[in-house]
C-alpha cells in the first residue's frame, strides 16, 4: 500500500508541476506621470540624485567616495546561481511619481493615483483606514511617498520617516549611523547602493521607549528599466524596543530589475530590534524570463551589552534572491536571532543565510532555517558562524531544513563555522527530504485532497519561523505560501 | 581572516623550482611509454595548479606557506638502524598480517613478507606491477580525468616512483590482514614521498586492508603525498583503515580516492594524529545501485598541530547509502577542519546519507573550522548532517568527581570514551589496538 502511495505521489508530483501556477497577483503596472533621470550612471548622475533631494554637501561627498569606490571593484559571482551580465548602464537611477513633490509632506497630499495603487496592494495610506496598529512607509520607485502616524509616534519621541527627510531634518543622527554596519566599501552592491540610494525608511527610537506600533515600510517597483535602491536605517537606543515589517512587489516584466538595498540595524545596551521581511518581488515566469535581482545586504550590530537583534524573513519571490541577514554580537550577552523561510518556484535561484559573527561575551545566536524548492528551482543556504577569540562561552544552534518538491530542484546547505575561541558550544544540523509520503496518506485518508494536505504539512515544516511574525504577517506569509504552492505541488 | 594570506609568488616559486631535481631519479627509468606520458600530464597541472593558497575555497583553513617554504630532496634508500628495525617489527608488523614495508618511500624485503601472499591475492610492488601487470595498473592510473586532478594528486602522478599494486580475485575472501606501512626516517635530510598504491577488489571479494604512515623521529621535517586507488567490483567489500602519525614537523597531504560498483561495501576508517600539517582527502565515488560507504573518521591533535580532513561522497546512481562519523579531539593550540560534501546527482533517487562531525576542544588556544556541506539535485532522498564544537559536560567530570575521581583523570576518561566511541567500530582488534596506541599520546597530556 504504502509502495503504491509513494508512486502515486511522484507521477501526480511530476505531472502538477507541468501545470501552470497561478499569476502574480501584484504584477499590475501603474500608469503614471514620472520624474525620471536619463539611463547611465556617473558621478553626473549621482550628482543629480543629490541634488533633487536637496542633500547636504557631506552626503554627497560620501556618495562620490563610495561610487569611486565602486569603480574598482569586480561583480562578485561565488554565489551558487546563474545570472546573465547586468548592464549598470541601462538603469535609470532615479524614478519618482512626479506629484510626490519635494520633500515632507502630509499623507492627504499622497497623489490619488498612488493611493489607490497602494490600496490595490493592499496598504491603504489614508490615516482613516490605518492598518490596526501598523505604522507604513511607502516606496514608490525611488522615493517615500508617505508615511503614515508620524505625529502619534512623534509624541514619543520616536523619529519614522523616509530617509530623505532624515537627512535633512536628522543630519546629525544619520551622519553618526549610516554606513556604521555597512561601510560603502562593504561589497559591490553595498558600494553601488551608497552611490544612488535614492530613498529608504529611517526609525529612531529614543532611550527607554517601547514602540507602541509596528512600523513598516512597502517597497513597490513600478517604472521599467529603473531599478531600486534604498537603505533602511534603524538605531535602537538604550532599552527601546521595536517591531519592524517589510514587504515588496513589482509588476511583472520580461526584464530583470535589480533591487540592491541596504539596511543597517544599530541596537544599544538592553534594546531590542525585531526585522521581519515579506519578500514577494516578481519572480519570473515559468521559463525564467523577467524577475527581480534581489541583491541585498542587510545586517544588525548588537553594540550595547544584553541588546537583541532578530531577523525573520520570508522570501517568496525574486527571480534571484542573494542576501545573508547578518548579525555583529558586540555587546556581551547579546542575542541574535536569524529566522527564515525560503520558497523557490519556477526557476527561481536562492542563495540566503546568515552570518553570526560572536566578538562579546556570552553572545549567543539561533538559525533556524527552512528551504522549501520546486520546479526547476534551486534553493542554497549559506551561512557562517564565527566566534571570535573575545567571545568567551560564545553558544550558538543552527538548524537548516530543505524540503524538495519534483525532481528538478536542488536543494544546498553551505554552513561554515569558524571557532577562535574554545569555550565557545555549537551545534548544528541540517536535513534534506522530500514530503513524507506517510503524512500525505495519513491526511488523504481523513478526506484532506493532495494539495490540501501538502500546503498543511509545509505549514508544520515552516511553524517555527511563522511563529516569529507578527500576526498579521503570519497569516499573509501562510496565504503566500499557499499561492505560491498552488499548481507547484501535487 | 587574521591568517596571513601568502602571496603565491615567492614562496610556492620555492618550490616549483624543486620539481626538476624531485623529478631527477625518474629520469632515465625504463618505464612504458603511457607512464612517462601520464607523469607529464601530471606534472603540467601541477605546474598550473601551483601549491594552493587559502585564497582556493579548498584551502580556506590550511595555509600551506611553511610546507611550500622548505627544500625536499628526493626519497633515498632505506637508512635504519638495527635498533629500529627490531622497533619498527615489534611495534607495527602483526607476524599475522601481510606486511608490505616502505621505508623513506622505498620497497623494505626485509621487514615485508608479501612474496608469498594468500591464494587469489596479488600483491607486488609498482615497479614490478609495471613489468609483469602493466595493463591492469594502466586502467586504473588513467582512469580519473586528469584536469579535474587536485594539486597533490597531479603532484604525487608526476612524481611517484614506488608503490604497491593489490588485487584481490574474484569470490576470494582474504582473512588475512594486508598491511601497507610507511616509515620515514630521515635525520639531515629533508625527503619527500609520493607512494601511490592501486587497491582492486574482484566481484564478491572481501579484505582488510591498513595503510600506516609513521615517522621515527618526531624532529623529522618531511613531506608525504601519498595517493591511494581504489576500485570495487560488484559486491566486493573493503575495510580499510588509514593511520597516520607522522613525526610532529612533517607534513602530510594524502588522498583516497574509491570507485564503488553495484551493491559493494567500502567501510572507511581514517585516523590521523600526527604530522605538523596533516591534510587528509577522502573522495567516494558510488557508481553503483545498492554501494554502501562507511566514513569513519578520528583526530587526535596537540601542540600546534594542524589537521585537515576533506571527504567528499558523490552519489551517481539510486539506492545508495553513505554514512560519516568523523570525531575530533583537540589540545593546546591545535587547529582541526573539517569539510564534508554529499553531493546527490539527479537520477540518484531512494538515496541515504549522513553526516556527523563532533570536535571536543580541550586546549584554551584551539580552532575549530567546520563546513558539512551538502548538494542535492534529487528529491526522493534521506540527507542529514550535523556539527557540533564543545566542551566536556561539566555535570558528568562533578558526577565523576563526588565518586572520588581526580578532576585530571574524570577528564581523560570522558575523552577517552568519547575516542572510543569511534574506535570500537573497528572490528578488527589489531587495527583497533594500533590506532589506540597511536591517540594515547595527544590524550596523555590531559594527565600532566
């Protein structure tokens, strides 16, 4: 019986994944009226981009030095995936919806064209039909168009705004922050986003505060042949706590865009920063054509003692996703948290993990893991645990499960773990199987169909990272998830 | 990185500049002509290759820059005392078991017995094989493709001027013991070797087989590069262990290389406990339905040795299974890697493969750097591995402790346990015997 069920299983899996998934639900293109450079990039062009945000000189020093930078380093290519070359000369580096208008501005301003694009994702932007509780900052291309609750959380104390009116209302903060976690001299897409980020969120929470809302930033590429670049600056201060969410679309094209941003977390003695990312970037089609490059460098210094940073993240789309989450345990007896659910579809390629790098003492880390690929997709985990001579009694756990579905995906685990110093305990484990084909018998025999009882136990195998999200993120990351699996699985 | 990367320039010119004079006493042998072919092969990929730098994703944790720093000559005659070779006799030469000698790299009649060996084995030596079996040795010489050769591997097919060829014939089960030993011994002088041995195991063969490498003088400073073949035919069964203890200044780059076919068994067991830099490659090829591999795996380290263990199990077919233990002891300041890959190919579905690499660090000075890796095109399959870096359990030395056990010996005990753990699943005792004694001197400073 249980023979005849196996079979079962892989023709049915084989034959589903010939069958078309359902489209992507936020492949729409929003016509409007945009501001937008002319392709290319030089020092002219990073010029421009400073200038139309009316930057401080310092800014755009620092810009240049990172775009000089830039120039004489190589695109790195270790990455376990296949891409064709990126011409950095057929992106348009700047691309605004025109009546965002200069600087800050009050949400009832926000373009109704906007507006209703953001509703369309589901964010509703007019403070009246706030999400419960949730905070947005609104990407649109290359800049914030609105922020919702800045005066409720300004009673507090706490700064949430684009980065582009950081700058020019927090100058001060920014200059002693950015580029603090990730030097513009960090690596070639970290080099390239210091030189024209455009735009990204910037949160301060000051001393003692525990932030009453979720904040949350939406990152929406909509112009063709532009690509985005932001940067997300979080500074946590002494025993301040707070919540971070973000989520990204893009329509669907036959062009790659590339997506490298930058998002530099600082937390403070006794603070604590939660980071969950929803990342449904737009894919690709069946054949590979058209999809995201998401190139992104994001990593958190726990620099004050007993400080906690927690990274959580569902990466559901992307035609190639490459990012590692990292986090700098200075502080002693800091905490890092690293969480992620990884889904690959189509012929999608995924290189993510993190890094946990021990310098205080005590610090301890937790990976948990879990990689789910199908079709023709390839799924990697990489990820580099190192602890420090300084890091005495250092303790660390990882865990990185890979699920495989159909006979075309492949599934890696590269864990590198370095110890400097021998007090230090670690452990680590890591699995790859396919469904259990007990499982699935056991559901369909209590009346659950194949696609039903599949989407239930991926949702077991992923439990331990959705339980790390908040609420209402857990339920759209299951949705997702269920989207995505639909037609994959059999 | 805080290790000193080495510019490849200056010190692997080094040694490049050697290979003509380690090359000398091949000149003018009289070998068949594919064999000076191959060695030219071998000798042009070195030269491209180059001693490699941690810069090679292989070589991330082991610098080589104080191996490629000395000038070796080529291995000579055997040079020891009477003295010795009573020790060498009593100490690793079972009266049992069938003893194949080297000493410095070259053949020992006195201290071997393999001229009469078991019925249905064949044992001689390379330079013999070449004149007497040169085709059965040419198919497996030239059996791997030569660009994808290693450095050391390319390094040892240039260079190699003995060795020893094993066959084992078709349904013959050799009870018997064969046992490949290495002795190096050369005050003065700085030798290197690069023995190459060709294992075959016929259909529904079985044997056991030991390959020791030992060094006399732990003052010694010399480099091994031993190569070792083997091939298994359809439900053959190999136990082979591997032992090393070099002197604690020499350097030793090995690789086992094993090709399995249907339904053969190949039990691993490698030990390594010697040697300043000890680099072991462990490559598994299962090329066969229903194979099965055991890789088991023990270091012991002290002082400021460094030990480098790379194993590497490629599943091509379906319905295979492969097993790896590999453990580690470290003191001091010793310094162990371990890297591990499963690779599983997509047609090779139903299959099963583990992976476990523990390292209990005694020495406050000691590194660790591990990398269990795993790649998977297959979806039917069972692939786990793990890795764990600790400490003894504080509450089992307390435990000990109440029940009067000296801190110091409570200590030995539970490392002792956790060696034996590994060595127990050698089932021969002689083997098992030897590599004990081998560890006890990395385990005897828990003592002092």
């Amino acid at each position: 019986m249980r023979k005849e069920e196996t079979k079962l299983l892989n023709e049915k899996t084989i034959e589903e994944n010939v069958l078309t998934s359902r489209d992507y639900k936020y492949g729409f293109y929003t016509e409007i009226e945009t501001d937008r450079i002319p392709k290319g990039l030089n020092e002219d062009t990073i010029r421009t981009i400073s200038q139309k945000k009316n930057e401080p000189g310092w800014m755009l020093e620092w810009r240049l030095k990172a775009y000089r930078h830039w120039l004489t380093m190589k695109e790195p290519h270790w990455a376990n995936f296949r891409y064709g070359p990126i011409d950095y000369q057929g992106v348009s580096y700047y691309s605004a919806p025109k009546k965002a208008g200069q600087g800050p501005k009050s949400i009832e301003e926000v373009d109704p064209e906007l507006r209703k694009a953001f509703e369309k994702l589901g964010i509703p932007l007019g403070e009246q039909k706030r999400l419960t509780g949730v905070a947005v900052d609104a990407v649109f291309d290359s800049v914030s168009v609105g922020t919702t609750h800045q005066t409720e959380l300004a009673k507090q104390g706490i700064i949430f705004c684009s980065m582009s009116e950081a700058i020019a209302r927090h100058g001060d903060l920014v200059k002693k922050y950015m580029g603090s976690v990730v030097p513009y001299s960090d690596n070639f897409f970290a080099a390239l986003n210091a030189a024209v980020f455009s735009d990204g969120s910037f949160c301060y929470i000051p001393k003692g505060v525990k932030c009453p809302l979720e904040l949350s930033t939406y990152f929406r590429i909509n112009a063709a042949e532009s690509g985005q670049f932001e940067r997300t600056l979080i500074v946590a201060e002494e025993g301040s706590c707070v919540s971070y969410l973000e989520g990204c679309t893009a329509p669907m094209r036959d062009e790659n865009q590339l997506h490298a941003a930058v998002v530099e977390l600082i937390a403070l003695d006794n603070a604590q920063i939660k980071y969950s990312t929803v990342q449904n970037w737009y894919s690709g089609d069946k054949e590979g054509r058209g999809g995201i490059y998401n190139f992104v460098t994001k990593r958190g210094k726990c620099l004050g003692r007993r400080s906690k940073i927690s990274w959580t993240q569902v990466e559901a789309g992307a035609a190639i996703t490459w990012k590692y989450p990292s986090c700098i345990l200075q502080g002693d007896d800091s905490v890092g948290e690293f969480y992620s659910v990884a889904l690959t579809n189509h012929r999608m390629q995924a290189d993510t993990g993190t890094k946990m790098i021990h310098i205080g003492k005590r610090t301890t880390s937790t990976i948990i893991s879990k990689g789910i690929s199908t079709d023709e997709s390839n799924n990697n985990y990489r990820g580099l645990v190192k602890i420090m001579p300084s890091a005495e009694r250092a303790r660390n756990f990882s865990q990185c499960d890979s699920m495989l579905v159909g006979n075309k995906c492949s599934a890696n685990t590269f864990p590198y773990i370095e110890v400097r110093n021998s007090t230090a305990t670690l452990e680590h484990e890591a699995s790859t199987s396919r469904i259990n084909a007990e499982q699935v018998f056991y559901l369909k025999s209590r009346g659950l169909d194949m696609e039903a009882a599949i989407s239930l136990i991926i949702n077991g195998f992923c439990k331990e990272v959705f339980n790390e999200l908040p609420m209402e993120f857990a339920v759209e990351a299951v949705r997702l998830l269920q989207m995505k699996l639909e037609g994959s699985v059999g | 990185m805080t290790d000193t990367m080495i510019a490849p320039t200056e010190k692997n010119s080094l040694f490049m500049e050697q290979l003509d004079t380690l090359a000398g006493p091949l000149k003018g042998e009289k070998s068949p002509g594919w064999v000076a072919r191959l060695r030219e092969e071998g000798l042009t990929r070195f030269r491209k290759t180059g001693i490699p730098t941690v810069k090679d994703e292989e070589w991330k944790y082991t610098n080589l820059s104080a191996l490629a720093g000395h000038r070796y000559t080529p291995a000579g005659k055997s040079a020891l005392s009477p003295a010795q070779r009573k020790d060498v006799r009593a100490r690793y030469c079972g009266e049992a078991d069938v003893n194949i000698v080297f000493v410095n790299g070259t053949p020992d009649k006195e201290l071997s017995n393999f001229g009469k060996p078991p019925t249905g084995v064949e044992i001689m030596t390379l330079s013999d094989a070449l004149t007497n079996n040169a085709a059965a040795v040419q198919e497996i010489w030239a059996h791997y493709d030569p660009q994808k050769d290693s450095a050391f591997v390319a390094l040892n097919k240039a260079l190699t001027r003995e060795g020893i060829y094993i066959h084992i014939k078709d349904k013959i089960i050799a009870n018997q013991l064969v046992h490949i030993l290495h002795v190096t011994q050369a005050d003065g002088e700085q030798i290197a070797t690069f023995p190459h041995a060709f294992i075959r195991l016929g259909k529904s063969s079985e044997a056991s087989i030991l390959e020791t490498h030992v060094g006399l003088n732990d003052e010694n400073i010399y480099l091994a590069d031993p190569l070792t073949d083997v091939f298994l035919e359809e439900n053959a069964t190999l136990h082979y262990s591997k032992a090393q203890k070099e002197s604690l200044r020499a350097y030793h780059v090995g690789t086992t290389r094993v090709w399995q076919k249907r339904d053969s068994t190949f039990n691993g067991f490698s030990l390594a406990a010697g040697a300043s830099i000890a680099r072991n490659n462990l490559d598994v090829v299962i090329n066969g339905e229903g194979a099965a591999a055991f890789l088991n795996g023990l270091y012991s380290v002290y002082k400021d040795q460094h030990v480098d263990n790379h194993t590497s199990v490629d599943h091509r077919v379906p319905n295979a299974t492969s097993n790896q233990l590999y453990k580690g002891v470290l003191n001091d300041a010793a310094r162990a890697v371990f890297n591990g890959k499963i690779f599983v190919q997509p047609i090779a579905q139903q299959t099963n493969s583990y992976q476990l690499n523990k390292n209990l660090v005694l020495g406050k000075e000691c590194q660790v750097d591990t990398k269990p890796q795993l790649e998977i095109f297959a979806d039917d399959v069972k692939c786990t591995h793990g890795a764990t870096i600790g400490q003894l359990n504080e509450d089992e030395i307390f435990y000990l402790q109440a029940r009067g056990v000296p801190r110091k010996i409570a200590a030995r005990l539970l490392t002792q346990g956790f060696v034996d753990d590994i060595l127990n699943r050698l089932t021969r005792d002689s083997v098992r015997e030897q590599a004990a004694r081998m560890v006890a001197p990395s385990l005897e400073v828990l003592e002092g």
